[in-house]
C-alpha cells in the first residue's frame, strides 16, 4: 500500500494516511498486582492519522504540537529517529485518544533564562515542567528506542552556583486519566525524572532511568524516579533505575559517577491514593518513600492504599521509607517546615530485597526536626496507621551496623498499628540486626529486636 503524504501544517510535520511503517502501540499490562478497577489507556486502538514530525535541531516544539492537534481524536504522533530539541515549553493536556510514538532522541534546550519564562511551575516544592502531558486515552512509548535525555550537567553545573535555578522535570503530567507510558530511556534529568499530578489509571512500564554526573563540585540533586501528586490508580513496574550515590562507578554504562546527593526511587507525595509500585530495580537512591508529609501548615495531606511489592534496592541511603514532619509551637503560623494535617494508611512494602543499604525501613514523624526531644515537644500532627513491612531479605551497609532500621513516632497517639514481621537482613558485621524504636508502643514489631 502506497503512503499518501499531505500538506504540512507547519515546517517539520508531515501527515500519513496509512500507518504503514509506524510503531504499534504497547500491548502492556499491570502485573502481577493492579489498584481495583484499574483502567489505563485504550490498548487495542486503531492509528488513525500518523503526524510525523521530522527532527530539527532548533526548536521541535511547535511542530510536535501541530501534531498533536492535528492527529488528536483518533490518530499517532510519531517522532523518528534523530534529534528534537524543544526550545517551546508544551502544553499537551488537551489530549484525547492519542498514541505519542518517540523513537528519537528529545532533548530541551539548555538555557537557564528561557525556562523561567515558559516552564509550568507548581507551588508544591517549586517543582516545574519542561512539558506537561493531560487528556483522556493516551498512550506514549518509546519501545526501547526513544531517549529523553535532560542534559542535567548544564544545570547541575548552574545550581552549583545559584541553588534558586529552575530545574524542571524531564517528563510530567497534569491531568492525564486512562494511559500507559512505556520503553523510554530517560537521561540526566535536570530535577526530577516525572512527576505524575492530578491524573489517575495511568500504567508505567518497562522504563530505564539513569544519572551520572561528572563533576564533583556540581553533582545530580533531587533526581526522583517518579514523583506522585494528587494522583489515584496508579502502576509503576518493570523499570530500572539508577539514581544519585556515591557509592558506585557506573564506568560501565558509559556515566561516571562522583560523590552526589541522593534522591528518591519513587516518593508518594501528598494526595496519593490507590497506586501499585512493584518488580523496579532501584540502585542508589533514598528509597520507595512515603513523603515527605505535613510541610505545609493549614494543608491537609492524604496517602493512602499503597501496595510496594517485589522491588530490588541497591546501595541506597533508605529502602523502605514513610517521613513526616513533627508539629510547630503554638501561635505559628504559616510554616512551612511542619504542622500540617493528614493521614497515612494502609501501605503495605512486601517481598523487598536489600543490597548494601543503609536502612531497610525507616520510619520518622520527626523528619528535619533538630532532635528527638523537639520532635516530642511538638508532635506531629499527621497520623500515621495500618503500615506493613514484610518479607525483607539481604544485607545493609556498615554504615549504622548492626542498626538495620529506624521507626521514629513523635507520639504514641499519632502511630498506629506499624507491623513489622519476617525481615530476614543481615548487617555486615554478621552481629543481630537491632532498630531504633520510639514510641511505638501501639504496634506489632514482631521478630525486630529493638535497640
């Protein structure tokens, strides 16, 4: 079948009638555990229109989002190999039954003045989008081919010399329900890797995310794997990722790794409901975290309905991880370190394997507080219950040997029900494992030997 090829609507878009030769979607599902009637994106769709964008090295932006307008409602946004720089910050949440296929490499141009202007900026964390993905029925893969590399040295390097520097995230969404995002290999993020925001039944899968920096005096900061926020009914699976620490060369995939500050693997931010995190590899991170929580005084923050499940930990600082600010004194007002109201229930961490982390659970009201006595003083005012660790195997670090974790409550009347049982974790020293236990009298510890 001969291709029809039509008018472009801007430089660098071509629209194809035939599918012909474009990548088919992904037919991938959540496995072996999924939130209750979890519904990603429309997997058995026809392509409809296929938008190809050719690469252009200046600014791809409008031409992608040409595309996205143009095969919207039905049809593939299909960007091949080469190179796309993104100079336009991309507003693509107006989406609706779409397949986003990127083969190519997509990068975002590197100026620190630029971004300000036209980045998507959250009042959460300062957190901020190079481009933002919404809309109903959308799937966007890579199949093992596509590259999204974020440049991060050249900010790193800036922040290095002004910590106030825009970092955006490599890949967000803000209101995307039903999609699946999958096989892309994601690079050096400026910030955080993705952040998922208000958006719910959205599948993960088969991603590869890696760091490396490579100047000691500008190294990766704040590099998460996934950030989740205001988002319910969702599947994170299948992926590998190797995030900030010092503790390892990665020489052999081509990054070299100094002394760097860590990140999280996955952090449950607040409003974070009903989502699946299971069969990721993480390698140097500060774990799969819960939080941080109650930063912000007058706010209310929900996580609740986790299920952690079949995740590999390497060379991390935390593996198993729930951190909530304590309280404020009296007559404080406007704070934004503690105070803030909330809830954490029912997460559940099983069959976990530790390798060479420091702590295989912590778990602290008190985090940033300036010590145990102050964290007591001014509880926390964000509860904390129904939390399960089970079936923990391997080995931690000699950092803290023979402590192999830390569970930390301001107050007995803001921790309930915390069971710990069948940790199998062998400090190096070969000595009993022990944890730092406070306040955790309504609890069932059971085979932990406390400190």
């Amino acid at each position: 079948m001969k291709t029809l090829q039509l008018s472009a609507l801007v430089a660098g878009l071509s629209v194809l009638v035939s599918a012909e030769g474009v990548p088919k979607t992904p037919q991938i599902f959540a496995h072996p555990k999924e939130p209750k009637n979890f519904q990603p994106g429309r997997l058995n769709r026809p392509h409809g229109r296929v938008c190809k964008v050719t690469p252009d090295a200046t600014d791809s932006g409008p031409a992608i989002l040409a595309a996205a307008h143009k095969c919207n409602h039905g049809g593939t946004v299909f960007l091949p190999s080469g190179d796309f720089v993104i100079a336009t910050a991309l507003d693509l949440t107006f989406l609706d039954d779409v397949d986003f296929a990127i083969w190519g490499n997509i990068t975002f141009k590197q100026d620190i003045d630029l971004w300000p202007t036209q980045a998507f900026q959250y009042s959460y964390q300062s957190a901020s989008m190079f481009w933002r993905f919404g809309g109903k029925n959308v799937n966007i893969y890579g199949d093992g081919k596509g590259v999204i590399d974020g440049a991060g040295q050249f900010w790193w390097s800036a922040m290095a010399k002004n910590s106030s520097v825009m970092r955006p995230c490599l890949l967000g969404t803000d209101g995307l329900h039903h999609a699946t995002i999958s096989g892309l290999k994601m690079l050096n993020p400026p910030g955080w890797f993705n952040l998922i925001s208000n958006s719910t039944d959205v599948l993960v899968s088969d991603m590869t995310m890696l760091v490396g920096s490579q100047l000691t005096g500008a190294p990766a900061k704040n590099t998460d794997g996934w950030d989740i926020y205001r988002s319910s009914n969702i599947v994170i699976q299948n992926s590998v990722i190797v995030n900030t620490d010092g503790k390892t060369n990665f020489q052999s995939m081509g990054l070299l790794r100094k002394v760097l500050i860590r990140a999280d693997c996955v952090s449950f931010k607040p409003n974070s409901t009903q989502v699946v995190v299971q069969g990721l590899d993480c390698t140097g991170s500060h774990g799969i975290s819960v939080g941080s929580l109650g930063q912000y005084q007058g706010e209310t923050d929900l996580v609740e309905d986790l299920y952690i499940y079949n995740i590999t930990m390497t060379n991390a600082g935390d593996f198993a991880r729930i951190k909530v600010w304590p309280g404020v004194p009296p007559n404080v007002t406007g704070s934004t370190s503690g105070g803030g109201l909330g809830l954490v229930r029912n997460v559940t961490y099983e069959n976990m394997h530790s390798v060479n982390n420091d702590h295989v659970i912590s778990v602290s009201q008190c985090y940033y507080a300036k010590s145990q006595d102050a964290c007591n003083q001014y509880p926390s005012k964000l509860v904390i219950e129904d939390i399960l660790f089970k079936d923990f195997e391997g080995t931690t670090s000699k950092k803290y040997d023979p402590k192999i974790g830390d569970l930390t409550c301001s107050s007995p009347d803001v921790c309930h029900n915390i069971e710990v049982v069948n940790i199998n974790v062998t400090p190096p020293s070969g000595k009993a494992a022990v944890f730092n236990c406070v306040n955790m009298q309504d609890s069932n510890l059971g085979n932990v030997t406390c400190a």
